[in-house]
C-alpha cells in the first residue's frame, strides 16, 4: 500500500462494494478511502492524480450499480461528521456533501423553510443529488441551489455560482470530481406545512415504487413527454427476469435484485428492456442509473 503510506487509517483494499449499494451486489474496490477531514481528501486526491489511478465517488450507493468484477482504483467515501455538517443562516442552508438528503430535510421542516419537501422519499446524499439535479414530479433540488463548493481531480478547490450551473433533466454540468458543500436558499413556511408536504410525498413513493426490495430507484430517464415506465409496461415487460434480476411489478421503471442475483443479470436485463423498447416504439432509453464497470 505505498500510495497510500501514512494514511493506513483512512485505506482498506479489496471491500466488497456489495456492502455499500442499495442493489446489494457488485465486486470489491481495490482500495476503500474514507478521509476525514477535507485535507485528507485532498492527500488522497493529488496523490492518486499523480499515480494515474483512477477514482470513483461514493454516497449511499442508491443510485448504483456495481459490476461483479468490482473496480480496480480508488472508491472514496465521504462518510465522516466533517463531510456530514450542515448549518442554517437566516434562509439559506449549507450542507456538506456526505450529510444526508432525508435529514437535510427534516431538518428544514423542522425550521420551518420550505423549498426541500419535494425531495422526500429519494434516498442519497447532497453531493450526490445535486451531481444528478435529484428530484421527481414535484420539483428537483436545483430550483433550490445556490451554489457550490468543488474539488477537480487533481485537488484544485473552487466554487461555482447558481448562475454558472446548469440544472436540466437528471443532469448537471458540474463536472468536478467532488462536490464538496453546497448552499440552499429556502422560503419560510409553517413547519406543520411542511411536514404535511413530505408525507405526502413520501406515501405516494411508496404506493407507486417497490421501496422494500433491492434496487437502485428508477433504471432511466423518462425520454421527452414520456414516461419511462410505461414504455416498458407497454412492451410486456413487467416481471420479465434474467436471472435474478427482475422488472418490478409495481412500477416498470425498476429492476430488482432478488436472492442469488448478479450485476451481471441486472445488466442483461437492462440491455434486454433497450431492445424492446427500441424496437416497439423507436425510443431509445437513457440510463439514470449510475454503473460502474
């Protein structure tokens, strides 16, 4: 472990990467780095820039799915306190990366601002969410950014500004490594309001999705005036397995990972529902799922 000499602490070599995905599957990580504190990242960071190694983020693996061969590089987790803070100044909130989306927003209802409830019910982390512009029918978190805090491959720290970003459709051009903190500026709201939003949000999630089962929430991007699910739902393809993977019954749009699944099977199958769809309807289906392979 010469790369990493010195930082013994913070380095684990081949963890399996099962064991931090929602999917539950997926091979190990060559090295496992769980920095804790921004200057640790940033060791970590020019040291594996200078190596050539490749590096991949790590949240709460919810929006991922693993290839059983596992990755031969550097997965860094920001899972530490420092990476988790979030504080609130007037109407603005600044969140760390790592801290929690669903706390995040609790903590928002609870003093009372308004802005964040849409998001209720998707699991994940604020680097992530905003990496992705996270968000549903209700409303994405970029109606609510105002800016952040970044870290490019090679440690250079910088901060972009809510005019400088763009928030499309499950899609940011933030295109740094790592999200480091971002800013929120909310609306004052009664938090029995607010409160009565995120529940409302929360059991329509989980009337319409298998949120009980493995799986990495919706497997694509609904294409333009449509809807994704239903696409596949139209090609018969609800329940359709390969494997152990399978096309949920309850919304198309996820594909579970049952006992004795593999991320080969998902990937099948995944390929299985592009064909269909492409040759039913002429769409071809965008991935929202994050794979790493």
């Amino acid at each position: 472990m010469n790369l990493f000499a010195g930082l013994e602490d913070i380095v684990r070599q081949d963890v399996p990467l099962s064991e931090h995905t929602w999917f539950k599957l997926g091979g190990p990580a060559r090295y496992f780095v769980e920095p804790r504190n921004e200057e640790e990242l940033l060791d970590v960071v020019q040291r594996c820039h200078e190596s050539g190694i490749e590096m991949y983020v790590l949240g709460r693996g919810s929006n991922l799915l693993v290839a059983d061969e596992g990755i031969d590089g550097v997965v860094i987790r920001l899972s530490h306190d420092e990476f988790s803070k979030i504080e609130f100044e007037g109407e603005v909130v600044r969140a760390r990366s790592g801290a929690d989306l669903s706390f995040v927003i609790r903590e928002c209802a609870r003093n009372g601002l308004s802005g964040m409830e849409c998001l209720a019910g998707i699991p994940g982390t604020i680097g992530g969410a905003v990496k992705i512009n996270a968000g549903g029918r209700f409303g994405d978190i970029g109606n609510v950014a105002q800016s952040v805090k970044l870290m490019d491959s090679s440690g250079y720290r910088f901060e972009r500004k809510r005019h400088d970003i763009f928030f499309g459709y499950r899609m940011t051009n933030i295109m740094a490594k790592f999200i480091l903190e971002a800013e929120f500026s909310l609306v004052p709201d009664d938090p029995d309001q607010i409160g009565k939003m995120i529940k409302e949000v929360w059991m329509l999630k989980k009337n319409t999705q298998p949120m009980k089962s493995r799986n990495a929430g919706c497997i694509f991007k609904n294409p333009r005036a449509l809807s994704a699910g239903a696409l596949i739902d139209k090609a018969g393809l609800k329940g359709t397995n390969v494997g152990g993977a399978r096309i949920s019954r309850t919304h198309a749009n996820f594909i579970i990972a049952e006992d004795g699944s593999t991320a080969t099977d998902v990937l099948k199958l995944i390929e299985l529902v592009r064909e269909r769809v492409r040759q039913r309807f002429d769409v071809e289906l965008e991935l929202e799922v994050e794979i790493w392979q």
